[in-house]
C-alpha cells in the first residue's frame, strides 16, 4: 500500500496512528516528557477565563513561565515574554530533534508565513516593511533581497514555485484569497512530501489531520460568508488528508443542518456537528476554532504510547505553541472585558 | 587447546557476551531516559536509579555462568584445566545458551520498560515502584528462569571429570 492511498484511507476511529518507537530518542523524549509537567491544564486557563479582569487573569500567570516581571505591567510586554517563551520553545525543539530535516520542516511554516505576508503587499502595492519572522529556514536579508530586487531564484525551490502560482492566481481576478489558498495548498502539498520522503507515519497523519481540520474551517468560513459561489473549491479545499476534497464542495451546497450527518462516517463529526450548530446559532466560529484544536491536540496526546522517539517532540512543540496562543487568546479577551462565556466556548 | 576446551570456553564466553552486551543495551536506554527527565527534575534521582540498573542484572547472570563453567574446569585450580572430552564441550555450550540468549532478550526489553517506567515516574511519582519497577521484574523473572536451567545442567546434568592431582 503506498503512503498516497494511505493517507485517504479512514481506517482508524478517532486519532490515525502515530507509528513506532526509536529508541535513539530515549533522551530527548524523557526530557520533553518532563518540560511537559510545566505546561497548563485546562483548569489553568478556566481560572484565567473566570477571572475578574485582565490583571487578575494576568496574576494567575505569576510563578508560571508567563509570569510578568512587576505588577501592573502592560499587555505589550507580556506579548513579547510570550514571543520569547515561543522562540524557547522551538529551540528545545530543534536542539532535541535529531533528524534537523523535521526541524527544518517545521521551520518552514514561518517561511511560508513570511511569504504569504510580503506577496500581499507586494502585490497590493504596499510597502515591504521589515516585520517578519526570524525563525524560518529563509533569512531575513536573502528574503528582502528576493523581494525588492523581483530576484525569486533566490528563494528555495518550493517557495519559487508557490511565489509564481501566486501572482498568477491573484492576477487572474485580483482576489486577494487567491495567495491564501494557493501557498497554503504549496505548503499542505511541501509537508506531505517531506513527511513521505521521511517516511514518517505520525508526520503524514499530522499533515493529514491538519489538511482536514483547514478544510472544516474552510468550508465553514465560505458557507458562512455564502461567498463559495465566487471561488473554485478544488483550489480552496487541501488535498492529502483523510477526508476526500469532495465532502467538504458538497458540503457547501447543504445547509446547517444536514452538515453533520455527512461527515458521520469520518473521525470530524463531533467537529462539524457542534461547530455549525454553534455557528448557525450565534454566527461563531469559535467552538468549530475550539473542535479543532481539541481534535489536534487529542492526536498529539496520543503519543503518550511512545516511549521514545520524535512523535512527542513534535507533539511537545505544537502543543506549547496552542498553548501560548491560548495564553494570548483569554488575556486578549480580558484586555477588551469580552464575556467570559465566550472565553469558555473558545478555550472548551 | 583441544576442540572440547574450544567449545566449553565458547559457552562460556557466549554467556558472558551476549548476556552483557544485552544489560549494556538495556541499560543504555534506561539510562538516557533517567538523564532526560533528570536534566529538568533532578530530585527525582533516587526513584530512577532503580529502574536504571535493573537491566544490569542479566550481566552479572552470564558472569556467574561463565564463572561456574571455569569453576568446574578447574580453570583457576592447581594444575590447570581439565582434559575436556567433544561431548563434554558441546554439553557446556549448550549449557550456556539458555543464559546467553534469555539474557541477553530480557535485558534489552527490560530497559524498554524501565524506560517507559522512568517516563511514567516523571508525571506520576507514586506510580515508580508500583508499576515501573514491578513490570520490570517481570521481565526480569525470564532470565532468571534461564539462569536457573543453565545452572541446572551445568551443576546437576553435566559429569564433570576429575581434577588433575
């Protein structure tokens, strides 16, 4: 059976497998196991979600990692402690990672977001500026240099590539989306192949799980927007996951309602049941956003029947980085005095 | 040296060797795994270092079986060792395998466990001993079935020919 019919292939219940141990990783993976009793429980967050206000949900954070370093400081430096907790985070992981090839594939997310971000601009005619990420494989320099000088053979091969499909998709009727959809398929078609190429079980089915839960939002998004008739869903929807392209076009065309029967016989449809009810109800999308992340992380759980190798560390830095992006979601949310039951419905 | 002599040293040397070569592995992954939890939570040393050594054991079976192999060929006695007939050598080969082998097995797979064991202890300190260090005695339980056979044949199922006065 090869990995490509592999991965369209729901034979499993709720979570795909996440292969075997290597026992090389007997050190990383025990060392990861311990960074992971410092993380927050979701009893944390609770207390955070129900407290009174900003500084209070901010106290909660004193004697953790987030911690600010004096009391009534400002929601600025607390985002730039959570920045240096993320850069912390993804060192651990590339130090502990010993193939530097999934390193550097996780590292390619921030080049993709990079180049997402100046194709924008440069497309709209804004200017470049200077605000990127640092932490890709693709310097900042060779990245300004490749842009201001029109030069895209200085960019990686994949990057050359998603740069020219691109331009020529937003070209074709000046629709901004166009660059989402087609570097995020670039990026969805770059992880599978390298996970294949690494022939790594836990990262085909991550990818996989991931291209499904970006075409349950996705769907959602264009049913809720009702603007699915101005795009081409073989364009919009990821190919390579579990699900097949088609459930979620011919989702599109049913209503609310009849959303979730269609996806009974996949490992989505709790998902997709409570996020459209949710949706159609009160014109959300966070407990589809909160579906989501709980499905994702409960596959990375599931690497607890790995006693050694790179499936939890890989699972240690994805769930480090939902749980800072959390972090910034409840603390947001008390800065602007949102009703706490909307923070509750996000963060589940 | 003789072909018996050959073959008797050869058991005693494969149990020795293979059942050592098994407590180095197993101790091996054990041991990286106590080093990564104890590089974030030093405190936790006491209850690893069981779990580590552990696999060690088998060694020290497959020592005791070459040792009583040597023992009985009056190997350190006056007059040196003892005229080894071909049956008596391939006696003692095959009295060493089942140590060789058993060993060498449930030590690799008893560091797999001490390992998971070590991870379990991380999260849930009062699981160490009951879940970590008894599912490894388990294991342990089938190279000291293997020590007690080869012991068996070595003391009770082999005719050991006189010493040399």
């Amino acid at each position: 059976m090869n990995n490509e019919q592999r991965t369209t292939n729901l034979d499993f219940y709720t979570y795909p497998s996440v292969g075997t141990d290597d026992w090389c990783y007997a050190f990383e993976t025990a060392r990861v196991r311990a960074l992971e009793l410092q993380m927050f429980t979701r009893a944390a967050f609770l207390d955070m979600a129900n407290a009174e206000n900003f500084e209070q949900a901010a106290d909660l954070l004193s004697g953790t990692e987030y911690a600010l370093p004096g009391p009534g400081e400002d929601f600025v430096q607390l985002e730039s402690i959570l920045l240096l907790r993320r850069t912390a985070a993804r060192k651990i992981f590339s130090d502990l990672m010993r193939q530097k090839s999934i390193a550097e594939l996780f590292k390619t997310r921030d080049d993709f977001a990079n180049l997402r971000l100046a194709l924008r601009r440069t497309l709209t005619e804004k200017p470049l500026l200077n605000d990127y990420s640092d932490e890709g494989n693709v310097s900042l320099d060779l990245f300004e240099q490749a842009f201001t000088e029109d030069n895209y053979e200085l960019l990686p091969t994949y990057m050359q590539q998603a740069v020219e499909q691109a331009v020529l998709a937003y070209y074709q009727n000046k629709d901004i989306r166009q660059i989402d959809f087609v570097i995020d398929s670039f990026q969805a078609d770059y992880n599978l192949k390298e996970a294949r190429r690494l022939k790594s079980v836990f990262l085909i089915d991550l990818f996989g799980i991931q291209n499904d839960l970006t075409g349950i939002r996705t769907m959602l998004r264009l049913k809720f927007t009702e603007s699915h008739s101005n795009v081409r869903p073989e364009q919009v929807f990821l190919k390579g996951g579990f699900v097949e392209p088609e459930l979620f076009e011919q989702a599109l065309e049913l209503g609310y309602e009849s959303l979730a029967p269609l996806f009974f016989a996949t490992p989505y449809y709790r998902i997709v049941e409570a996020g459209a009810s949710y949706l159609a109800s009160e014109k959300s999308f966070l407990r589809a956003e909160q579906q989501c992340d709980e499905h994702l992380t409960g596959f990375l759980k599931s690497t607890l029947q790995i006693t050694a190798g790179p499936q939890p560390i890989v699972a240690f830095l994805l769930m480090k980085e939902n749980e800072i992006r959390n972090v910034r979601l409840v603390l947001t949310a008390k800065k602007n005095n949102l009703d706490t039951k909307l923070i509750q419905d996000r963060i589940g | 040296m003789d072909y018996g002599m050959t073959l008797a040293f050869v058991g005693a040397g494969l149990a020795a060797l293979m059942a050592g070569i098994g407590s180095a592995i197993g101790i091996g992954i054990a041991g990286r795994s106590a080093t990564g939890v104890l590089s974030e939570k030093p405190e936790r040393y006491g209850q690893m270092f069981i779990m580590v050594v552990l696999p060690g054991t088998q060694g020290f079976y497959g020592f005791l079986a070459a040792f009583l192999v040597m023992l009985n060929l009056n190997f350190f006695g006056e007059g040196g060792a003892m005229d080894v007939s071909v049956k008596l050598g391939w006696q003692v080969l095959a009295a060493c395998l089942p140590i060789a082998f058993a060993g060498m097995m449930s030590a690799i797979h008893q560091g797999k466990v001490c390992s998971g064991g070590i991870l379990m202890a991380a999260k849930r300190p009062e699981m160490a001993f009951k879940a970590g260090v008894v599912y490894a005695v388990m294991v342990e339980v089938y190279a000291v079935l293997g020590l007690l056979v080869t012991m068996f044949i070595l003391l009770k199922g082999i005719n050991w020919p006189t010493p040399p006065a």
